[in-house]
C-alpha cells in the first residue's frame, strides 16, 4: 500500500498562502495554512477532552468550512468523524447514534433544534459551531489552545487507519455506515483527477450534502488534497451555481443528474457560457442522453462515471472526447481500480453480456462499522460486490444495466427497470421515469412507471401507449402508469425505489397500458 501523509499539513507546508476555501454566502475564506492551524486546534481539543483514536465524534451541519477543518483535526487525533443526515428526523437518527456512539455531536445554528431532539434523554453533549451563549462552542474549543508551531509537523497517516464513515441506506432504506480511510481518500483523489485533469489551478463548488461521498470527496476533498480552491455553498441553490459558472470562478464541476436538470430548466440557463467550465462530470443516477446532449451542444461535455461510497467513490469515468460516442457509457475503470463482470456463479462473462460488477484496488473500504457479516457478504476475496448489473463493450467501455434486485421477471423473461426507464425518456413529455416490478397473478411480476412530465405537459396516455408499444416488448410495457409530482431520492438524487413499490399497493393507477401483450 502507498504512503499517506497528512493532507492539510503537506498542503499548509507548500502552499501556505493560496485561498483553500471560500464561504460564497458568508465571504469568509481560509488559506491552506489557516485550514491546517485551525485543524491542529480542533484535535488538540479533542485530546484535551480525552478522545481516544477510534472514538467518534459525529456532526450535523450544511456546508461550511468547519466541517473540513474539523475532518482534518478528527484525523490528525485518530479520531472517526460521522456525519449526519440532517435531512432526516430525530427518530430516524436515533439508531444511527446508538450505532456509531459519538463522545459529542457538532452542529450548526440550523440544525440545533433536530440536534437537541436526537440528545434528549441521552448522554451526548452537544458542540454548536457557532458562539452560542452559555455554551462551549466549536470556536471556544480552538480558542483554547495554543497556535501550532510553524513550518508544520507533516506525520505519516497509516492508509488503512479510519478517518471518517459515511451512513448509506442507499435504495433499500437500512442505514450502514462505510468505514472511509485515509487511502481511499489518497486512491480517489487519483481515480477522479487523472480523467478531469484537476490540478491545483482548478476551482470547483462544494454545494453537494457533506453526509454523501460526493459532497466530500467529488471534488473538494481531491482539490485540496491537490493544492486547489473551493468554492463552499450551503447546498444546491441553481442561481448561485449559474452565477459561479458564469462569473468564470468555476473550472471542474460534478454534479448529479438532478442538478443538471434544474439547471438546463432555469430561464437563465441559455444565457450562460458553459464553456468557462473546463470539468464537467456527473454520478450518483444514470443520466439521461437529452441532458447529456443538451449540454453537448452548448459546449460542455459531461463525463458520466459510477462509484459507491464503498469504493470511495470513484471507480469509472467516461472520457470527455467519446461521451456523444458512446452516450450511457461510464466509461473504463480508473488508475487504481480493477472491474469484472460475472455471472451468477462468478465466472467472467463475455463482452456484451451482462453479469454482476465487481470491483478490487486501493480504494475499497475495509468494510462496515459493526457489520461483519454483511462486510463479508459483500467484499470476498478482495472483490467488492457492487448489486449492479453492468455490461463491457468491445472497446472497453462500461455500461450499467440496472441493479440486481430491481430485476424483475415477467412471463419467464428479464426485466431491467433502467432500460425501460431509459426508453421512456425518449417521450416528449417525459422529464423523468422510474420504474419498479411489483407481483401480479397472471405475470408473475410487471412493470410499475412513475412519470414526472415536462413543465408545461399533461401526458397523453394514448400516444405514450402508441410510444410503447413501438419502442419496447410487450413483457417490458409497464402496466400502470403514475403521475407524480417528484420521487423519493437519495441525498445523491437516487430514486428510493424500495418506498415506490410500496406506494404502487396502495395508490390508484394515473392510467393503464392498453390491451395486452
């Protein structure tokens, strides 16, 4: 395994001077140096407090560059940071807590209400990040210790020791959290800036939730592990990225589907010059070849990749010269990642077949927080079962299927959600789709489509039937049709298909496929 040091301390040493991060509400920014100082503090603290290494320190908070300072202190002390789902309610939390066991939790003057519910009862001192009256604060914690000495004590980290863990309940709604290490960070940083090019003349946003791989580590954790800048934002707000990207004070952008959506749909989206963007990558959902092309013709070719917070993320990503060549694709594995695709009984598959995505190298986690037996499900002989079906070109180039449990089988044949999904989109009055297999005595299992239309659009069910029946096999016709105003998502814009299904039992049909197969 490769050498880790630690990041802020390298970057302080070489860069002590160039802004790291900039707050776009509040103006406040930091320079690597500050970042550091600031981070050596926090840890201070948390050994003046008598935090073991191991011990974890959770946090609710929006975006702000706090939450970095005190990622880099909690691993300068050894120390597990766990962010939380703020988005979520005290209840919902409570077993995440009661998992992870925090000495202390951090949080924001937004999120101090929910904060103080998930505390009552409870032996959990809170920490608000603000100056709060009668209250150690965070500021007070750092206010108390000395200012390190400089040039920087630069210690060795050891890659395969935790730095932070992330709770995924991805689509299934039971919530894991993710060991992340500090080679995994070092492993990512190499995965996602080798395709996009990032060196530390790069700019980029941090907007995405810091609860969510992406919001850490696609891009801000890799810029300034690169010597970059950052521009911090609360969360997603469409008319302040549109102003960062036309005021030429973004150079790489990730972004999820959603985001791309909402931002092709704002009025001032023509009038922007996209190309100030050099970067443009997307994760998190399959994105759709419309808004792919969309942004295509204005210039900005977005690189569609694929990672899971058990990998990091960062395991493809599609080359920007090929991404109208080869729409869907994710494209290859990166530097440090190896891909298999295999079947049922784990032997590789031909080209153009489709099997189950494994995946093996430096950016793997260790496995689950207090989960052996489900580390042990899904990571064998090295190999990380991802639950997604994929597929490999001739040339290469990765394209995902769907996932495994969202197969269905219809009169005896295979259904991928994500194919029919995909085919739907091709609609003119169809923003998005999603489609889930629920049982039916006659099929055995059919297809379910939720539908989002166009702004501006009633779905014409006669001609989305015509569409179909034109487009895709009658086993593949969804049987009901939905008409929703939005899905339940992720934090990472994935649609919980888990909670659709069980709406689909209990919701009347917007309209039936007509006739039969």
């Amino acid at each position: 395994m490769f050498q880790v040091f630690d990041f802020a301390a390298k970057r302080a040493s070489l860069l002590p001077d160039k802004t790291a991060m900039h707050e776009v509400a509040s103006g406040r920014s930091v320079t690597y140096r500050a970042l550091n100082e600031r981070a050596e503090r926090f840890a201070a603290a948390l050994r003046r407090r008598g935090a073991e290494p191991g011990e974890r320190v959770a946090i609710l908070c929006h975006n702000c560059i706090a939450f970095f300072e005190i990622l880099f202190g909690c691993g300068k002390a050894g120390v597990i940071l766990t962010p939380l789902n703020w988005r979520q309610t005290a209840s919902e939390l409570t077993p995440v807590v009661e998992d992870c066991a925090p000495r202390f939790l951090l949080h924001d003057a937004a999120t101090a209400e929910l904060a103080g519910k998930m505390t009552a009862g409870r032996d959990l001192p809170m920490v608000p990040l603000e100056q709060t009256q009668g209250t150690e604060s965070y500021e007070d914690l750092l206010a108390a210790e000395e200012m390190p000495s400089w040039p920087p004590r630069v210690e060795e980290r050891d890659p395969e020791a935790p730095w932070y863990m992330l709770y995924t309940s991805g689509t299934t709604g039971t919530p894991k959290a993710v060991i992340q290490t500090f080679g995994m960070a070092l492993a990512n940083y190499i995965n996602i800036a080798q395709p996009t090019n990032l060196t530390g003349a790069d700019t980029t946003p941090c907007y995405l939730p810091l609860f969510h791989t992406a919001g850490i580590n696609l891009h801000t954790l890799p810029t300034l592990i690169c010597g970059g800048s950052v521009n911090v934002l609360p969360g997603f707000d469409a008319e302040r990225l549109l102003d960062l990207i036309d005021g030429g004070e973004l150079t790489a952008l990730l972004a999820v589907p959603a985001v791309y959506q909402a931002l092709s749909l704002h009025e001032r989206f023509s009038e922007v010059d996209l190309t100030r963007v050099r970067s443009w990558s997307a994760g998190g959902a399959p994105l759709p070849d419309h808004i792919l092309h969309t942004y295509a013709e204005r210039g900005a070719y977005i690189q569609q990749g694929f990672g899971m917070t058990e990998s990091g993320p960062t395991t493809f990503l599609m080359d920007a010269e090929n991404v109208t060549r080869k729409p869907g694709s994710i494209g290859k594995p990166q530097l440090l990642v190896e891909a298999r695709v295999v079947d049922s009984d784990g032997r590789d598959v031909a080209d153009g077949e489709a099997g189950e995505l494994l995946l093996r190298g430096a950016n793997i986690t260790p496995g689950y927080w207090n989960r052996p037996e489900e580390t042990a499900r899904t990571i064998v002989d090295g190999w990380l079962h991802s639950g997604d079906v994929a597929r490999r070109d001739g040339e290469g180039y990765f394209y995902l299927v769907d996932r495994i449990k969202d197969m269905f089988i219809s009169g005896g044949e295979n259904v991928y959600p994500a194919e029919v999904e995909a085919t739907l989109l091709g609609h003119p009055q169809l923003l998005e789709v999603a489609v889930v297999g629920v049982p039916d005595q006659k099929w055995g299992e059919v297809g379910h489509a939720y539908l989002r239309p166009r702004p501006g659009e009633d779905i014409d069910f006669d001609s989305l039937d015509a569409y179909c029946r034109e487009h895709l096999a009658g086993y593949r016709i969804p049987k009901r049709f939905f008409v929703v105003e939005d899905f339940p998502r992720t934090p990472a814009g994935k649609v919980q298909k888990h909670m659709l299904r069980e709406r689909s039992q209990n919701e009347a049909p917007s309209a039936k496929a007509g006739g039969e197969r």
